[in-house]
C-alpha cells in the first residue's frame, strides 16, 4: 500500500474515494472536436474485433463500448467510442485523429467486406449531462429519432445523429459547453488522446483497463502482446492520476510535469473554468502524493479524486 496524507483524496487498493458534482437538470452540447467513422458491412464487427483493445461481441450490451486502437507497440494511437446500427458500427472519435484512423484500418481490411468511411458530413455529435442517463431518452426513443445513443457514463451520454435530428434532444435541455463536457470526462477520469500524445502510452497507463476498454480474454488484435504481458507481468509503474489547480492555468497534451525538480507526469488532458483548472495526467506512482508543478520547484497541482480504484504499483522494474 501506498501512504497518502489524509487530506489529500485519493484512491488505492481498498481506499475509495467519488467525487462527483451532481448536474441538476440536463445539459447539452454540440462536440465538433469528435467526428464519426461508419465501418459497414457483414464483417465489421470481426474486422474490429482485431483491431480494437475491447471485445465488440458485447456491443449489443453496451453501446458506447470504450475501446482502444494501439501501434504494434501497445501504445495508443486513438481512444473510441462503439456502437452498432444493424452492420455498421459507429466509432466516434477525435476529429483531428480521425484521418490516421480510418487510413489506418484501410491497410487492414485485405479480404474483408467492410467499407470505412468519415461520416461527420452527414452525422453529428452531441453530449447529453444527466443525473440519470436514460431517464429523458431512452434507446428506444434515439432510434424513433434518428439517432444513436451511447453511454459514456454514470452521467454522461453521447448522441450520433444528423444535425437536423439532434435538435429534439438539443431543444429539450439546457445548453452546456463543450468545456463542460470535458470537464466531465476528467471527473470520470476518462482519458483522451490528441495528436501530439498518439503512441505516448499503453492502455494501462490510462487506465483504460480500470473503465473495462481492454479484454484480456478476446483474441489477437494490434498491440495485444505488449498489452497482455505488461498486464499479466504487474510492473506498471506509471498510471494516470487527477489533480486540481488554480483557475487561469493553462497545460497542453503531453507537457511535463514536475515533483520538486525532477520530472515526474505528462499531462493528458485538461480543463479550465472558473473552479481551477482540472487535468488528468499519466504519473510515476512513486510521485502519486506529491504536489505538482508546470515548472521545476512549482506546486500549484494538488492531487484529487478518481471514481476507481487505481492498484498500488509493483515493486519491480517496469514501464
């Protein structure tokens, strides 16, 4: 076990800690930063199936399924969100990582009858913020509308559809930010994946394994050797933690982070607003307590709460 100060809320091994704000009424956001990549066909599911860190024969279940895309290498290159419309699945995506994508699977598709294609000309994304997920749409409704519904979240939907038919869903709710979204995600302790931190990190050190984006059981698919082992193994030595700061502060995808003078995190993502600045960041656990900073001898990141339990880490070398 790992010790912590007591004023500091955090979460190890049985140490659990949620700290959620409550929306009080529903919220939604237009989210152009994400574009939407159709696979259709007979063998799309299969064809993902070896190509994703999650297993889509569970996508019925879970639409909104996380997953991960990873280089040979196990790292990840983008982080998705699944669902299926008949024999297409729908992959919602960041815009500016769409592109490698979708050119990506391509290379892949060999025999397969799959088409891949970027339908953010024609669909949309939006962002529903809820205390109760389903209770203002339900599958059933998206689908009358026109719409796809994925769950994202405890409190946090995503709905795919034409512009024209996100309005309902958009006229009946408040109006949130896009920030707010993100915002959102970081309290969730979902991570994402810009262009300039593609190929930064494995699954688990974004805890991507901790939001069930990772089977261990499915078959082969890009990365999985790197994945399994470091899994299996238990030497991972860094994992992504959140933290809070002053508002006005500003960090970018990737940039260092310091405990005293030595370099000790990356930023993942982050989040302004007028209550501080939140952010995710992949950290060396022997930091996990300590006080963060943008610059050798700072301190103004104060380590905070995850809705997961993150395990101690090995005592052994490891990545």
């Amino acid at each position: 076990m790992i010790p912590l100060p007591k004023a500091i809320c955090h979460v190890f091994s049985e140490m659990h800690c949620v700290t959620m704000s409550v929306m009080p009424k529903t919220r939604c956001t237009l989210l152009p930063a994400f574009s939407v990549v159709a696979v259709r066909g007979r063998d799309a599911r299969s064809f993902l199936q070896g190509q994703l860190t999650n297993d889509l024969l569970g996508l019925e279940r879970h639409p909104g399924l996380l997953a991960a895309a990873c280089n040979r290498e196990g790292r990840v290159l983008e982080i998705l969100r699944l669902a299926s419309r008949g024999d297409t699945v729908l992959i919602v995506v960041r815009h500016s990582l769409a592109a490698p994508l979708i050119a990506r699977l391509e290379k892949h598709v060999l025999r397969a009858e799959v088409s891949i294609e970027d339908s953010s000309l024609t669909l949309a994304v939006a962002g529903m913020l809820d205390p109760s997920p389903g209770g203002s749409w339900s599958p059933a409704e998206t689908t009358l509308a026109g719409l796809t519904m994925m769950v994202a979240g405890a409190r946090r939907l995503l709905l795919v559809g034409s512009p024209a038919a996100l309005q309902m869903p958009m006229g009946d709710a408040d109006r949130a930010s896009s920030g707010d979204w993100d915002r959102a995600c970081i309290e969730d302790g979902e991570p994402t994946v810009y262009p300039e931190t593609a190929g930064n990190w494995i699954p688990q050190m974004l805890n991507l394994d901790l939001l069930s984006a990772v089977s261990f059981t499915k078959g082969c698919y890009v990365g999985q050797e790197i994945v399994a082992r470091t899994q299996h193994l238990g030497r991972l030595k860094r994992r992504m933690l959140r933290y809070a700061g002053p508002a006005g502060a500003s960090f970018a995808p990737g940039q260092a982070l310091y405990s005293v003078e030595s370099p000790a995190a990356q930023v993942v993502a982050s989040c302004d607003g007028p209550r501080g600045v939140e952010l995710l960041a992949v950290t060396e656990l022997r930091f996990c307590s300590d006080l963060l900073g943008a610059r050798p001898g700072g301190s103004e990141l104060v380590p905070a709460g995850l809705p997961y339990t993150i395990p101690a880490p090995a005592s052994t070398p490891g990545p």
